[in-house]
C-alpha cells in the first residue's frame, strides 16, 4: 500500500561550512581560562564557608543550635540552664491533668504524677543541646542549616517507674479482661446433649497500653490513650466439636443393653449421658471409665456366682437332689472395654466378658446316688438277740444317714450312718435288753466289813460292734444284723474286799445331845443308825442326803425341832419339822472329815450358831455343817476319799453322845487347824420372843433358842506330807447372824390324862 506525500515548497538547506582552525584554538583557551577561574572562586567560596561554620559552630559550643524548638517554645540560641528555665512551667502542664484511658465505651482516668510518671526536664534539654552535635562536619552543618531554614522539634523525655506504673494499669485489666470460653456440649431441658458455642477471651495488652500513654503524654497532646485489649480465640470451637457431637447423640440416642450368662441388663439412655462427654486432642467422645467399671462391678456382683457341685438334701422326709450351679465371674476391666467401645461405635448391645466354672459333681450323680439311698431307707434292717428283736425303720436310719462326698469318685457319694445317733435312737431297746451291773455295798458292823448288798454280773450292748452289724447289714442289702451283747463284772470283788483294811481312826469326833427332847434324841440316833459304817472307796464322795434317805415319817423320822423359813420375818426360826435334830449327826460327821484331812466338796452353815457344836476337843467355833433334805432340792454334806485307801465313816449315838470316827489307812499327813478367826460380831437382842406353836400342847412353854451374838468365822486348815511337802491349805468360813431369846407357847391339843385303870 502507498501512501501519498504531500507535497509541500522548501527551502533547501545547506551544509555548514568549517571554521577556520586559528578561531577553534582561540575558543579552546577561553574555555580554559574560565573554568580555571570558576574553580578558584568556588574554593574560595568553599573555605569560607568552612571558616563560617567553624565559626558558627564554636559560637554555640555551649548554646542550643538555632532554630531547634520544645513542646513549641524556642529554645535555639539558648544554653542548658535558659533553656531548662523556659520549658519549666510548659513541660510541667503534661503530667498536671489526668490521662483517660478507653476501651469501647470504657473509661479509666489516671493521675500520671501518681503512676510514676514524670517529665524529664534535663534528659529533655540535653535531646535538644545534642541535635547537630552528631556525625561529620557535612551533617553536623547540613542539620544547623535545615534547622535554620526549617527549624526542628526536639522531642520530649518522659521518666517513670516502670513497676509502680503497670501495677497501676493492671488495677485496670479486671474490668476489661475474660477468658475465653471453649465450645463444650450440655445437656437440654430434655436432657439431650446440644453445643454451646465458643467466646472469645478479652486480653490486655500491657506493654502496648503503656507505650501508648507514654508516647501521648510525651507528645502533649492530651488526648484519650486507647487500651490494647487483643482478642483471645478459644481454643474449642464448634467446628472442633462436630465429629464428636454427632459420636455422642449417637450414644444417648438408645439405650445399651448388657448381654450376661443368662440374664442381661441395661444402660438407658439417661445413665448413659452421665458417663460421656466431648473432649481430647481430637474432641471426640469421652467414656468415663471409672463409671463404666463401676457399674459392671455392681452387674458382678449380682452375675458373679460360685460354682457348686450337685447334692444331696432332705425335703419332706425323702431324699432330694440339691441341683448344682455353674460358676460365673465377669472380668470387669475386659467388660468395661466392650462397653466403652460399643458407645464410642454407637452400638445398642454387647456381650460381657465373663468365665464360666463348671461344677464336678452333676445333678445326673446326685439323682442316681438318691435313688440308691431311698433303696437303703425303705428297705430298713431288723436288730436281733437272743430273746427278742426290732426293726429300725426308716425315720431312724434317715435320723442317722452321713454322706461323705468325693468329686473324684465315679459314684462321687458315698452312704454311712453316725453310729452314735443310731445308737441314742436304740436307746430304749438298748435299756430294756441290758442287766446293770451291781456292785457289793459295804459297811463296817460291829468291828467288821460286812457286805450288805451282794454284787451282780451285768449284761450290756456293745454299741460300736453292734452299729457296725446294722451298718454292714444296710449297706450289704441284708434284711437283718445281730445286736452284741457283753457280761460286765462288778470292780469289787471278793478277793479287793478281803484286801481293805481299817486300820487306822484318821480323825474323829463327838457332840452332845444328851439334854435334847425325846423326837430329836430320837431323830440324831434314826439318823446316826442310817450313816454308820459306810465304807467310802479312794476317789469317791460321801453324800449325808444319799444315805439318809427320806427324811419323813415313813422313814422313821420324828416331828422335833429345827431351823426352818420364818414367813412373817423373811428370815429364820426354831420350829417343830420331821427330822428335827438330824444337823447334829452331819455336823459331827464333818468335823470329823475336816480333822482327818479329807477334800470338803459341799458344807453350809446354820444360820445361827448352836454352841454345843463348838464343843472340844473337835468341835470349835464356826465349825458346823447344816443339812435340808428335801424332795426339790437339798443342803448337802459332801466330801471325797482322797487317800488311797478305803475309808469307812463309823457312827454311834450312845444316848448322850454322837460319835464319829473316819477308819481307814494312815495317809502320814499331818493336819494343822488353826483357831477360829472371830470378826464382825453383832449384838444379840435383849427382848424375848413368842411364838405360838400348836405342836405343843396348849399352855405348853418351850425355850427353842438363847440370846447369843453374830459373827463371822474363819478356820484355817494345812495339809503337809510327812517330807513336809506343802498339800493343801483351805480356809472354812461360816456367817452367824445374832440369835435372841424365844419360846414357844403351845396352842394345839392338851396333853390326854391317862384314864384310871379298871
């Protein structure tokens, strides 16, 4: 493509024509000359104002620069001290109102003076001496000009301490600061679990609000000071929660059903949300595993069972099969996994962890073994002898089956029968078929041993060889067993009567009756006949209310008088009794034990003492034995033969006195009776008693008991071997209350006069 020109008249242009070249050489050394002479001028333009602003600067070697100004007010010119005179009362001004600190719509007013906050009025006019002091001479002057032309704000110094004045500013943070709330889940209303958002935290930013208010005071301002309070994210949000918060409403949405042994139990979903929560690194669902093993610990404690074997019981009279149990244990801790895991995998069931024992004894085994057993018992077995025989039934054998058990056995129960229990059932039969063996009984009459009951062969069971015949006759299946029977012998025989001797009088012993009525001279010599001349064997006891017998009428006693139970007193009194004056005969015989050493078993005092009992050589004071016969229970005289030889207790009543003599075998003791040891003694009463007695006859008088006073006794006893061997020492102790004057006044049936013979 062309394009057109356009066409347009110039002039042509010519070349220009050279110089001559002595004009080019002309132009060159004016050059030359004028450069010369233009430098010569700047260097001395250049060293004067060098020698100017040495001047200058040594003609404010002590005064601030010219130009340089303070909070406003000129200062250049000026040395250190006029100048600290002219900023005096400007810079005092700063720190003279207080600093208004915000926050949003917060407002905190600060007196700086009281925080610590000065103005440095030195550090401040030495800022300003130092400016164009620094650097070259090139900067040093180019300041001094700027300054000149322009001028230059020194700034100003503010001194504080730093401590007072933080401590001040963080009176302030409470107010302003809050910590940041993380999101967290809570339950609802409804008890379902529902995030709470997070909130942001409100920091304060100390060194930042400091730095601030110092730089506003510094720049005399006065204007408010912004606080930096920085944001504070929390450190859980919501978004954080979500993973966790759907593992969690997946939890409670359900219930967790427990799968056991036989049984099962569940987590609702109420229980449920007591236990998790969102929480972790990775904010997911939290199990609370105390509480999970808590609770499986309370479902083992109902699941948990020991294993039983199988056995056999009695229900209703039959034999039964006691069924067993399979043991179960849960593990707890393994179990408390499985439940943890299930809620963190939304499961709505798991199975526990549990072991199961099984027991080694069957119910097949115990069914057999009872069927057995019924054959046993209803079979039954008939005990035989010689005249006669029994059937032992079944109720007596049930009374008597043992079961001894062995798991390890094939047939693990094994029957037996306790042979004593089988043998009390038989008791009776036992009885009816046995003849008691009978010893001789002996006594001493007129100087000699006389058997006055002859002895007899017994027949007894041999209970142990006879359970053994009906054990094996029931477990042998044999319909009858044989009873054993044995002859027992009398221990004394002919040839160890022959043998004892009476040798020797151990002690003896006499009281007086001579003065006493006819019923009770009558009743000592009844009693006294009764207990003359038994012999006592070594180690055996003589009992006074064995060999007395019956103390009544029939046996020949008589109405005399005695100690009996006074009603109308509470205490006690003299009064005609059956048997009255027996006391005598037990009191002689027990001095006369007492003196020969023997072991006293039982002895009781009178209420009262009787002084004829205290008669010597024997008889002393507190030295008695009182005795009541009765048919409920009596006041016994017991004590045993403990020498090694046989004794015999000879008694005579010779119409005045009760004699008695304890024969026997010397043991070579040698016995020591201390004198009676009399305290605590009582006053009788002076005043006469009466009592009507219709025993006696009508206008009949009778002193039945003397004024004497109480007292306690004591006697001691020692026993020593003839080596002097300490045997034994005892002390007898007796009690006597005060007896008082009383006489009896007859009120029966007068006394018949004897009709005239005919």
């Amino acid at each position: 493509m062309s394009v057109p020109l356009s066409s347009e008249t110039t002039e042509p242009v010519l070349p220009a024509m050279p110089k001559p070249a002595s004009s080019h050489k002309r132009e060159l050394d004016f050059a030359a000359t004028l450069f010369r002479t233009l430098f010569f001028l700047a260097l001395i333009a250049a060293v004067a104002a060098i020698a100017g602003a040495g001047l200058y600067g040594l003609s404010h070697s002590n005064r601030i620069y010219e130009g340089v100004s303070v909070a406003g007010v000129e200062v250049g010119g000026m040395t250190r001290s006029e100048a600290k005179a002219a900023l005096r009362d400007p810079l005092r001004a700063a720190t003279s109102h207080p600093v208004i600190l915000t926050n949003g719509e917060q407002q905190f007013s600060l007196d700086p003076r009281a925080a610590g906050i000065e103005i440095d009025l030195d550090a401040t006019v030495n800022q300003a001496f130092s400016f164009g002091r620094n650097g070259n001479v090139l900067e040093r002057s180019g300041d001094w000009f700027t300054a000149i032309l322009d001028g230059h704000q020194s700034g100003i110094e503010v001194s504080y301490d730093q401590a007072s004045l933080d401590a001040t500013l963080m009176q302030i943070a409470p107010s302003i600061t809050r910590p940041a709330i993380d999101a967290y889940v809570r339950k609802n209303a409804e008890g379902n679990p529902e995030l709470v958002p997070e909130l942001p935290g409100i920091g304060f930013d100390l060194a930042t609000t400091r730095n601030s208010m110092i730089a506003m005071i510094a720049s005399l301002e006065n204007r408010p000071v912004q606080i930096a309070a920085p944001i504070i994210p929390a450190a859980v949000e919501v978004a954080d929660l979500n993973t966790g918060f759907s593992q969690i409403e997946s939890a409670v949405s359900s219930s967790l059903v427990l799968k056991g042994t036989d049984t099962s139990w569940e987590l609702t979903p109420d229980q449920i949300r007591q236990i998790v929560s969102v929480g972790g690194d990775q904010q997911r669902l939290i199990v609370n595993r105390d509480a999970v093993q808590s609770i499986v610990e309370t479902i083992a404690s109902q699941a948990n069972r020991s294993v039983k074997d199988a056995s056999i019981t009695v229900t209703d009279g039959l034999l039964a099969v006691d069924p067993s149990v399979t043991g179960v244990s849960v593990n707890v801790a393994e179990s408390a996994n499985l439940i943890i895991g299930a809620l963190e995998q939304g499961s709505t069931a798991v199975s526990l962890s549990y072991q199961e024992q099984q027991p080694r004894i069957t119910d097949e085994q115990a069914a057999a073994a009872v069927t057995i057993g019924e054959e046993i018992l209803n079979r039954g077995v008939e005990l035989t002898w010689e005249d006669g025989s029994t059937e032992i039934g079944r109720g007596q054998l049930l009374a008597a089956l043992t079961v001894a058990v062995n798991p390890d056995r094939e047939q693990p129960f094994q029957f037996g029968f306790n042979a004593q229990t089988l043998s009390e059932t038989l008791s009776n039969t036992f009885r009816s078929v046995e003849v008691p063996v009978i010893e001789p009984i002996l006594r001493y009459v007129g100087g000699k041993i006389t058997v006055v009951q002859e002895s007899q062969t017994g027949i007894a069971v041999d209970a142990d060889a006879t359970m053994k015949n009906v054990v094996d006759a029931l477990l042998g299946n044999q319909p009858e067993a044989q009873m054993v029977l044995i002859e027992t012998e009398p221990k004394l025989t002919d040839e160890a009567i022959a043998a004892i001797t009476l040798t020797d009088v151990l002690a003896e012993s006499s009281t007086y009756y001579g003065d006493s009525s006819d019923a009770r001279r009558h009743n000592v010599e009844t009693a006294a006949a009764l207990q003359a001349g038994w012999l006592i064997g070594p180690g055996e006891q003589f009992s006074f209310a064995h060999f007395v017998g019956s103390v009544d009428e029939e046996s020949g006693f008589m109405t005399g008088f005695g100690i009996v139970d006074d009603p109308s007193t509470g205490g006690v009194t003299t009064a005609p009794v059956v048997g009255g004056g027996i006391c005598q005969v037990s009191t002689t015989i027990f001095q006369a034990a007492f003196w020969a050493g023997l072991e006293i078993d039982e002895r009781y005092t009178h209420p009262y003492w009787i002084q004829a009992y205290g008669e010597p050589p024997r008889g002393m004071k507190g030295l008695d034995a009182m005795v009541n016969i009765e048919d409920s229970g009596s006041l016994d005289l017991k004590f045993t033969n403990t020498t090694d030889h046989w004794i015999a207790i000879d008694v005579v009543a010779d119409g005045t006195t009760v004699n008695v003599k304890i024969r026997g075998v010397d043991p070579g003791w040698n016995v020591e009776i201390s004198d009676p040891l009399i305290y605590n003694e009582i006053d009788p009463s002076t005043e006469t008693r009466y009592e009507e007695s219709p025993e006696l006859p009508e206008g009949s008088r009778l002193q039945v008991e003397f004024a004497q006073p109480g007292f306690t006794s004591e006697i001691t006893r020692t026993i020593t071997a003839e080596d002097g061997e300490l045997l034994d020492v005892s002390t007898v102790i007796g009690t006597y209350a005060p007896s008082q004057n009383t006489i009896l006044e007859g009120t029966g049936a007068p006394v018949a006069s004897p009709s005239p013979e005919s």
